[in-house]
C-alpha cells in the first residue's frame, strides 16, 4: 500500500513539470528549425564591420542554438540586422586634454521574421513596431595600455552577437 502511495505521490508531484524542457534547446522556439543570416546592412563607413558581425551572428548561432543557418531558399525563417551607429567617445582626459580612457560604442537593430514576414516569437506574431530589437554595446580601451579601436572593436562586435542570439530566445 505504502509504495502505491509513493507513485501516486511521485506522479502528482512531476505532473505540473510536464511542459518544461531540460538543456539550452528549450530557451529557443521549437517550431524554428532554420535561420538565414543575410550580410547585415550598414549606415557605418567602417569597411568589413558589417561582415565581421554577421560571421559572429552565424559562428554564435551554430555554437548556442539548435538552429542550422542555411541560405535563403531553404531557411524557415530570416534574421537580417542593420549597423545603425558605431564610433568612439572619450571617457577620461589628463591634465593636458589628452584622451587616456575610450569607449566604442555599437548599436545594431535586428529583425527576426519566418517566411510570412512575421516576427518570430514561439509561434506567434508579436506587436511590435516593424524593427524588432535594437541593441547597443560598448567596449572601454586604453590607448596606453597598448589597445586600440580594433581591439575595443572585436569586443564590442563578440558581445554584440552574443545580445542578438540572446534575442533569439523563447519569450516567456
């Protein structure tokens, strides 16, 4: 009697879990199977920054998600970015108005859509404005200390894909 009462106990208790999923697949909308990552576009006259943001989407993308990035014509749905701004800005100056601390900054808007042209959020169309995200990054260098806007550059481009892959999770 008594492990009949354990099982029943045990079933009841595990009954509410029956929709979670375990591991790093269940972040991410199941009915995605496919992404295409077309070059992102650029307002920046920074030539390859496009290009190198893109490879870290799709490197980021395969390594993180379930997903397969394919081209257009076989891809369930289109993840397509647009470099809006980036550049550098001093944070700290010596007594001589020489710079000593810089930060570069980068802003990136993506939008993630399936074959229909709407966004992607677990199955269903999100009201959103039509750019469904819009993210910054930044990246301090100390010129002194022998970095440079490169460096500062791979950073904020590293972190910047790592925010759209974030994006590309399940909404709770």
């Amino acid at each position: 009697m008594l492990p009949r009462l354990l099982l029943a106990a045990l079933l009841l208790a595990t009954a509410g879990c029956a929709g979670y999923q375990v591991g790093p697949h269940g972040l991410y909308p199941a009915h995605v199977q496919t992404v295409h990552v077309p070059i992102f576009e650029s307002d920046s006259f920074r030539r390859g920054l496009a290009e190198l943001l893109t490879e870290a989407v799709v490197k980021e993308i395969e390594r993180r998600t379930p997903y397969k990035v394919v081209g257009p014509e076989a891809a369930d749905t289109v993840l397509q970015g647009r470099i809006v701004s980036e550049g550098k800005s001093v944070l700290g100056e010596n007594m001589f108005d020489e710079p000593r601390e810089l930060e570069y900054g980068l802003q990136v808007e993506i939008l993630w859509t399936d074959a229909a042209g709407n966004a992607v959020a677990d199955g269903a169309v999100v009201p959103v404005a039509p750019l469904a995200a819009q993210i910054s990054e930044t990246a301090a260098f100390v010129p002194e200390a022998g970095q440079s806007v490169s460096t500062a550059q791979q950073e904020a481009v590293r972190d910047m894909a790592r925010q759209i892959v974030n994006q590309m999770q399940a909404w709770w």
